[in-house]
C-alpha cells in the first residue's frame, strides 16, 4: 500500500513540474508581451519601459526559474490588470468554482449512478434505451444552450430560480444542472457497462447461488466492482467542470476562476493566466490522485500492484 | 423420498436451442450422484437449472422438481433464494473467479450465515474458521482477512466449498469443480468431498466429464447425452455392464492401465454431440452410433437393463450379451 502510495505521489509530482513549465511557455508563445501590455498607442520608449519594470529584458531562463520559484511558495505576482495579488484573485474566485463544480458532480452522480444502474439490470428493455437515449441526448447538446434553455424555463417563465449573479445556494442550483448534464452521459454509460459486466460475473453467480438478497447482490457484490471506472471518471469529471466552467460562469454571470481565466486570457494578464492554469492543473492532479487512492480502496488487487 | 427429484426437465434458451431435452434425475440423501457427458451436453444448465440460476432468457419446464418434498417449479425468487446457500448449496467449475474480488474471504463466507440464520459477526467468523480448517486449510483465521487474489485456485476451491457448508446444506451441487485444479489438487478436493458426505449425510450431485473421477467417488452414474440422460445406473454396473451404445463409447475412450495394451488404439466416437433443433424425434446419437437403424428416428423406448439401471435405447436390454455370444 506504501509502495502504491509513494509511487503515485511520485507520478503526481513529474506531472506537476512538466505543468508548471508548460504554464510558463504557453503564455510566452503568443508574441512580446510588452507589446501587448502597452497598447496600440504606446511609444518604444514605454514599452522598453514596461519590458523593464515587469522583468521581461531578463533571458527566458532566469525568467523561469523566478516564476517557478516564486510560485513554489505560492507567489504568482501581481495581476497587469487588475493590480491585484495573483494569489488573492484566485482564492477570492476559487470557493464559486468549487462550489458550483461539487454541486455539478454531486447532481450528475446523484442521477447517473441509479440510472446507469437501471438500465444494466434491465439490459435491452425499453428503460435501458429510454436511458441510452437521454444519454446520448445529453452528450450532443452544447452546454450554453442548455443553460439559456433552463434560464428561460424555470428563470423567467416560472420564476423558481435567480437567472444570475452568486447570492445564494439557489444561484448554483441551474449552473449545476448544467455542468451535471455534460458529465451525466459518460458516468452513466460507465455505470451501465461495468453493472452489465460484473453482473455477468462468476462471483455473481456465486453470490446468487448463495442465496443473497437482491440489494446485497447489485449494492455489494455488483457495484463495488462496477464503481472503479466510475471513480476514475468522476475525477476526471470534476477537473474538467472545475477548469472548463468558462462557458457556465459567463452564462450565468458567476465570478469564478473560469471567468477570472477567460477575462485575463483577453487582456493578456499573463500572471493569472499562467498561476489559474497552474492552480487548475495541480487541482486535477490532485484529483487524479485521489480517485486512486479510492480505486485502491476499492480494488485490494490494486493495492498489491 | 429423493432428495432431489428431476423429471423431464426441459431448458430453452430464446425458443430455439434446447439444452435440456427431458432428462430426469434423482439425488437420495448421503448419496453422490455423477452426471457425466462431453461438454455441450447439458450438465452445467442441468445443475444451474436444478439452483434456478440460469441466465436471463432461458426457460425451465419440468414434470417435476422437487427438493426435500417441496416442489421447485413455482416457488418465487425470493423463496428461492431462501433455499440456496441454506439447504441448497452450488460450488463451481471456475475457482479463480468464482470469489469477489473486492471482498475478504471472511466477509464473503460469512454472509451466508448472517443472511440464512441472522448469525452475529463474530459467531459467523467462527464458523468461518471452523470450516476453512474441516476443509484442510491451516491457519484459518489468517485466511479469512485475506483476499482471493492471495490464494492459489486449489485454496479458492477449498474455500468455496467450505462457504457452501456454511449453513450445513442437504444437498451440494458440484459443477466440475476439480476441472481447473491440477492432478494432486484434485484428489485432495474429491477426498475432501467423500469425507464431508460420509461425515455430514450430504446428497451431492458431482458433474463430471472425467470417468476416473465417476469410478472413485460416486454411489450412481447418470451419463448426459445431447440434454438427455441416456442411462442411469449405480457405479458398479455401469462401468461392468453398460447398455447405452454411447456409455460403451464413452468408456471405450479412457485408458485402463494393464488393460489397454501399449500398441492398442484407444478408443474414440466419431463426430460432435450435435445441435438439436426443435420438434426432434429419435435417438439424438444415432447418427454417431455404429448400432444406428432405422427404428432410433423414432420415438425411443425408456428399457430397464436391471435393479436401478435405465438406458434409453431401441437395442433390446441383453443386446450387448447376444453380441458377444454370436
């Protein structure tokens, strides 16, 4: 279990250097940034002077190795725009993102797991390709669209929920249906054919032969086994809701990191740029690492390996 | 009263396969019945269908089933699942997945217990234990945190036998289980299995292709052709007088030591047990049978050959005797 542990910490961390130093060219790739800083109207004169003060007339090593030495300490400079501490406009936005990512994850789990159950321990039935379908529906449908359908519907036609802005719980309950919705396929699909699988098993049979009850065969025996893609893909899930929750938070006018994300991207704040990607790629690691440590919880064969 | 009684059983699957044909059986208490047949025959739906626990879309028919006096046929599920792992317990051909992966052995034997008799924890751990070590293994308390992925196959055997004794069954039905074990493994099981029923009164049905197994442990031969029970017989006089032109094949193809000499061909059936499709009349091997006539395309007769011992053939019950006289 040490060795499992240690081995997929190590992993974690390779992963996290090669972000860190991806973060740092991605946002040098695009032109002289003092250019952009400047503006169209500046003279050569104020950009040499831009250049100097932000450290730009460095060589791209030292600049290096000063971003990731600062942002090994949690230092990611100050923002160009917003003349605000990097590290305080993330963690000012992170708890919106966060929040409407678990409620996102919470409600496409809460939906897809039973469904998916459903449809394996009725295979082929008209509930299996009822909920087929409403996968496949799920998947094909652009998430703003979706968003400005139910902002319609139950925002302004029947007055249930606020349309926009993060006042209350309620703020997140639609953006959260949204996201659930671009994860609901994949969870369920999974769900589904590991349930068929494992149901198809030999120790399902054994278990059957035991005489168990029906709860005990598809809750214990059946989805424990079935779970391990699931988990893995959850993680996934809610790394790619936590970083692509762009398109929701504009739609629906939440000032999470998403936001804070596509905002630096326009005015080329290469600080944010650089530390939200980073944040949200050490996230994802982090969770990657997590649905292992689950997955191994789960699987004692994987424990052993 | 049998303890298990199987009569004209009958297993489609969607209509158009038939992988039971009628065959009937019975199981007497403390006795150990065989069902031995190529494979394709019918011998594993014939024992999943005895536990109902074929595969979606198959169905059962029968013109009796019956466990202990109680009819089987119309019992629900949940009645049903009563039985099995209570009085009724299933062991299987494949040991290295037939445990859950997921679940200590502990966990898994023990839960037989808790769900038939409500049985507390640690009093199921204990009978747990208890069984691991009646089934010859040593350290049983260990075992029981452990894993199936840290057991060797003739170890899982030994513990799926040993949770199908959880709850003291009457009946054990034994699907191949010595097939995927090596030799030494295997007499160790089939000991094991001889010793349980001496000491425990337990009627097994053991499916079987393997003869050598049939001449060791059982009381009665059932020999399973093409989804019928060709011919029934107690061990002894099966393999002295056997009256089925198959059973004589079937025989035909072990090799005696001292018997078969060096040079000699061993024996073999020509062709594959075949597929039989519906409405079929006749004798099912007739066209692998070298005592084929025109008489086996017709209905085939159920003949006594003597006390207990059924074959179903056109040749007359003495044919084999007048044979060798003329």
């Amino acid at each position: 279990m040490l060795t499992f542990l240690l081995r997929r910490l190590a992993v974690a961390i390779l992963v996290a250097m090669t972000v860190l130093t991806l973060s740092f060219m991605l946002t040098r790739l695009s032109g002289d940034l003092a250019i952009s800083i400047a503006g169209p109207n500046a003279t050569q004169e104020d950009v040499a002077l831009i250049r100097a003060a932000y450290g730009l007339d460095r060589p791209l090593v030292v600049q290096y190795l000063d971003w990731v030495g600062r942002a090994a300490v949690g230092d990611f400079g100050t923002s160009y725009f917003f003349r605000e501490r990097v590290a305080d406009l993330i963690a000012q936005r992170m708890p919106i993102t966060l929040t409407l990512g678990l409620v996102g994850l919470g409600i496409a789990l809460l939906v897809s797991i039973p469904l998916g159950i459903l449809a394996a321990v009725r295979e082929g039935s008209w509930v299996d390709r009822g909920v087929m379908l409403v996968a496949l529906v799920g998947q094909a449908m652009p998430s703003f669209w979706l968003g400005l359908l139910l902002m319609i519907l139950l925002g302004l036609q029947l007055g249930w929920l606020p349309i926009s802005g993060t006042g209350s719980w309620e703020h997140y309950v639609m953006p959260g249906i949204v996201l659930a919705f671009s994860a609901i396929p994949a969870l369920m699909r999974l769900t589904r054919s590991g349930m068929i699988e494992a149901l198809s098993s030999d120790y399902i049979r054994t278990a059957r032969a035991k005489g168990l009850s029906r709860l005990s065969i598809l809750g214990k025996h059946a989805l424990r086994n079935a779970a391990i893609p699931v988990v893995s893909i959850a993680a996934v899930q809610l790394g790619f809701m936590l970083g692509g929750s762009i398109v929701i938070e504009t739609v629906f006018a939440l000032h999470g990191v998403g936001y804070l994300a596509w905002e630096s991207i326009s005015k080329n704040d290469f600080p944010v740029v650089q530390a939200v990607v980073l944040v949200l790629a050490l996230i994802y690691i982090g969770l990657t690492l997590l649905a292992d440590l689950l997955n191994a919880a789960l699987d004692p064969r994987l424990r052993a390996s | 009263m049998s303890l298990l009684e199987v009569r004209g059983l009958r297993v489609t699957f969607g209509g158009r396969t038939a992988a039971v044909r009628g065959a009937s059986l019975s199981v007497e208490k403390g006795e150990t019945h065989c069902l031995v047949g190529e494979s394709g025959c019918g011998k594993s739906v014939t024992a999943l269908a005895v536990m109902n626990l074929l595969a979606r879309g198959a169905r059962r028919e029968a013109e009796a089933l019956s466990f202990a006096g109680q009819d089987l046929r119309h019992l629900s599920d949940r009645e049903m699942s009563r039985l099995r792992g209570d009085r009724m317990a299933m062991i299987f051909q494949e040991p290295m997945t037939s445990l859950n992966p997921a679940y200590t052995i502990g966990s898994q034997m023990t839960e037989v217990l808790r769900r038939h008799r409500g049985a507390p924890r640690a009093r199921a751990a204990e009978r747990a234990a208890e069984l691991l070590a009646r089934v010859g293994i040593t350290a049983p308390g260990m075992r029981l945190g452990q894993y199936p992925h840290q057991l060797s196959g003739g170890l899982r055997q030994r513990v799926m036998i040993a949770m199908a004794l959880m709850c003291d069954p009457e009946l054990l039905v034994a699907d191949e289980p010595t097939t995927a074990l090596d030799v030494t493994v295997q007499a160790q099981i089939l000991r094991l299995l001889a010793g349980l029923q001496r000491d425990l009164g337990l009627g097994i049905l053991l499916i079987t292709h393997d003869l050598g197994i049939v001449a060791r442990v059982a009381d009665r031969v059932s020999v399973m052709y093409a989804g019928e029970v060709v011919e029934s017989a107690p061990t002894a006089q099966l393999f002295a007088a056997p009256r089925h032109p198959y059973t004589r094949g079937l025989l035909r193809c072990v090799p005696v030591p001292g018997k078969v000499r060096r040079d000699e061909p061993l024996g073999s059936i020509p062709g594959v047990v075949p597929r039989i499709p519906p409405g079929f009349r006749g004798c099912a091997f007739r066209d692998r049978c070298p005592h084929a006539a025109p008489a086996c395309a017709e209905a085939v007769p159920r003949q006594e050959a003597g006390p207990g011992h059924e074959f179903l053939c056109t040749l007359p019950p003495d044919w084999a005797l007048r044979e060798r006289a003329a």
